[in-house]
C-alpha cells in the first residue's frame, strides 16, 4: 500500500435513545474538536485527522479507538441519567473510579 493512502473504516455505533449530545460530550472529553448538525456530527483531533457520525455510523481513519469512545460515551450516559433524577457523578482521580452523590435541596 502506497504511504500516501489513508484507509478509511465504516463502524456501525447504535446511540438507542441517547442524544448527539452525549456523544459529543464523549468525543470532547477525548480530546476532539466537534461540530454537531441537525442529525450527524464531525470531529478532528489535534493533528487533524477527522472523522464524522451520521445515521449510526462513524466514517473514521484506521486505527481510530472506538474503544475509548464506547467507554467515554457510556460515562456520560450515566452522567446525564444521574443529573435527571437529581444525583452528581464525581469521577476518582484516576479517572476510572467514580461515586454518585445525592444532591440534597
């Protein structure tokens, strides 16, 4: 393969009934730059690579870490569940451990 080709890779990523929103909180807090449309988003990194989500799928270069997306996407998840019914995620230091808090009014 010539070193001036890109491979590109299609992956399928069902949201359910979570929002572009959380996904894009999920991007962001990987590091990612990101544009939401009506029903698709695009992001890039800091050396540009882009890459875009739109009807279910991301369009990605290789090699991109729909690992640590999945991961991210599902730690805003329960954030934003937690914040409806009145609770605060608060994440450990190592980033990996976390607590739920009730908020007391």
């Amino acid at each position: 393969m010539p070193c001036n080709q890109v491979i590109r890779q299609s992956i399928d990523f069902a949201l359910g009934k979570n929002t572009l929103t959380d996904l894009a909180r999920a991007l962001e807090e990987l590091g990612y730059a990101v544009t939401v449309g009506a029903n698709s988003l695009s992001f890039h990194d800091r050396y540009w690579r882009r890459g875009s989500f739109k009807n279910g799928k991301f369009n990605v270069v290789n090699g991109f870490d729909i690992d640590a997306v999945k991961r991210e996407f599902s730690k805003q998840i329960v954030k934003s569940t937690a914040k409806q019914y009145g609770w605060e995620l608060i994440m450990g230091k190592d980033g990996k451990t976390a607590e739920l808090v009730k908020k007391v009014i």
